[in-house]
C-alpha cells in the first residue's frame, strides 16, 4: 500500500530541509566546499537524467565533437553546477570587487568593462542587460548595487514557498529591486525603467510563448520581454557574462551597447532584436561550453 504525502507536506519538508541546508553551509569554507560539491557532481551527475538531456544537445550543437570530448564538457558543467549551489550560499559575500584594491578581489573585469560600467551608471538614463545560465548565473545581478548602480532583476521564483522566501531573502540583499516573474512581471520591469533603473533578465532558456530565433544552427523560442520593453522604453542594451577561472576567481565583461533591429518603420523589431541577442549568447557558450547550462531542453 503506498501512502501518498500530501504535496503541502512535501513542500514543507523540502522547503525546511533545503532553507537548513543552506544556512549550515554558510558556515563551512566556500573554496573547500566548492571543490568537494564539483568533484561530487562530477560522480553523481552522469548518472541523472539530465545527463541524456546535455548530451543529446551537445550533439546537436557541436556536431564536430566526439563522444569523448562531449563528456568532458558534462563533466565541467556537473563540476560547475556543484560550485554554483555552494556559492548561492554565500551569494551576499560573493562579490568582493575592490577597484581601489585588485590584488585582494576574486573578480576580474577588463578596463573596456569597467569604463562601460561607470558610463551606465553615471549617465542617468535606464537601460536593459541580458545575461545567460552561465558559470554563476546569479552574479551579473550583483555589481549593480554594490557599486550604486540603480537597478533591478527579472527572476523566476521557485514553486516551494519556503525556498522562495529563503531565495528572496538572499538576493534582495545585494541584488536591487526584485522583480518576481508572472502576470505583472512585464509591468514593473516597464515601470522600473521609466523610474530610471537597468533592468536585468536571464534570456537564454525555451519559452514556449516566445518568438523564434536560429541558436546553434537549429530554431527555438525566446522570451521576447526584453525586446517588448526596448519597443515600449527606448533605452540602450548591454549584455553581461561572468566566466569562472581558476583559484575560484570570476571574469565579468560588460558588452558594448547592442543596437536593436528596426523594421521599415524605424520601431524595434521584437524577434530580430531576440536573434541579435541570442547570437551574443552563442558566442559566450562556443568560448565556453562547459559553463552553459545544456541539460535542460533548448530545442522542442
């Protein structure tokens, strides 16, 4: 006889769990736990699903590799995955950058990015920035706040309120105003722009209502919200892509603006302006496959 747990229950129970999880590794050494939580993953990870799911992408998008090297590049996205959970635990100590003080930082940003960065900030008007499920994802939210640029982030709240609460309480420490994808989500991204902030979203998963656009060779769906906002609130575009190097260390680029595709009437063409952005994206992940996320399914 099988008991079913209502799903209220389990919720609370995984809720509780996972929230003590992640206060009890806020105590231990991140680096040691980093390297202990990749070299797990990198065991337990290819034994999961979502292995198939990444290999089966990979081939698809790198239809030159071998099998060998396709492993491999699993591999590093396990060994990356394991990383990024012990760093969301310590995601309001993460961001350590000093410009007065390089030599003691574990992030790294090229001088074009930086004079970006203080262009952005300084130049009083809105704008969009684009990132990807890159290295830590989570990070392109951080520099904002930490260094008065005004801003905001666009992100999906898990379904366990638990969770939720824990991951709300964590990232509004250091990550601007929070935007909560849903029914109104669109609305105050639109209203946090005219307010003057730059409004950040992750671009680079399927979205089954979205517009379609050639990644890798092969169409898909994007979210077309940030392309709707630019056609609503004309404001520049810049992507930001974190990359993780050796001795826990982070590089953090800024792009130079992207300048939307316009149709015959001069407004902002939503899909082209998405393939535009998209093709951004492609060209971080062939410089480093191994931090995408691939196990989740792109194309459909």
């Amino acid at each position: 006889m099988r008991i079913r747990i209502p799903n209220a229950v389990r919720d609370v129970v995984v809720g509780n769990a996972a929230v003590g999880m992640i206060r009890m590794l806020r105590w231990t050494d991140p680096h040691r736990m980093s390297d202990f939580a990749a070299t797990v993953m990198r065991k337990v990870g290819p034994r999961l699903r979502e292995h198939k799911i990444g290999r089966a992408n990979l081939r698809m998008a790198f239809p030159e590799k071998s099998d060998a090297e396709i492993e491999e590049i699993l591999l590093g996205v396990w060994d990356n995955l394991g990383r990024l959970g012990i760093e969301f635990a310590h995601l309001d100590r993460i961001w350590d950058h000093d410009p007065d003080n390089r030599g003691s930082s574990h992030i790294d940003f090229d001088p074009a990015s930086e004079e970006r960065f203080i262009q952005l900030r300084d130049d009083g008007k809105p704008a969009l920035v684009f990132a990807a499920h890159l290295a830590n994802w989570e990070m392109p939210a951080l520099p904002g706040p930490a260094h008065n640029l005004p801003s905001a982030a666009v992100y999906r709240a898990p379904n366990i309120g638990k969770v939720a609460d824990m991951v709300m309480a964590t990232r509004g420490v250091n990550m601007g105003r929070l935007i909560k994808t849903g029914m109104d989500g669109a609305l105050k991204a639109a209203e946090a722009l005219q307010e003057g902030l730059h409004v950040g979203m992750l671009v680079d998963q399927y979205y089954v209502r979205g517009v379609p656009v050639t990644f890798f060779g092969r169409q898909t769906n994007a979210n077309p919200l940030l392309a709707r906002l630019a056609r609503q609130i004309e404001c520049p575009i810049h992507g930001v892509r974190v990359v993780r190097k050796p001795n826990y260390r982070f590089f953090v680029e800024l792009t130079p603006e992207i300048p939307p595709v316009r149709d015959a009437e001069g407004r902002i063409d939503v899909q082209g302006t998405m393939q535009a952005i998209t093709t951004v994206v492609e060209g971080w992940i062939r410089e480093h496959p191994e931090q995408w996320l691939w196990l989740h399914r792109r194309w459909r």
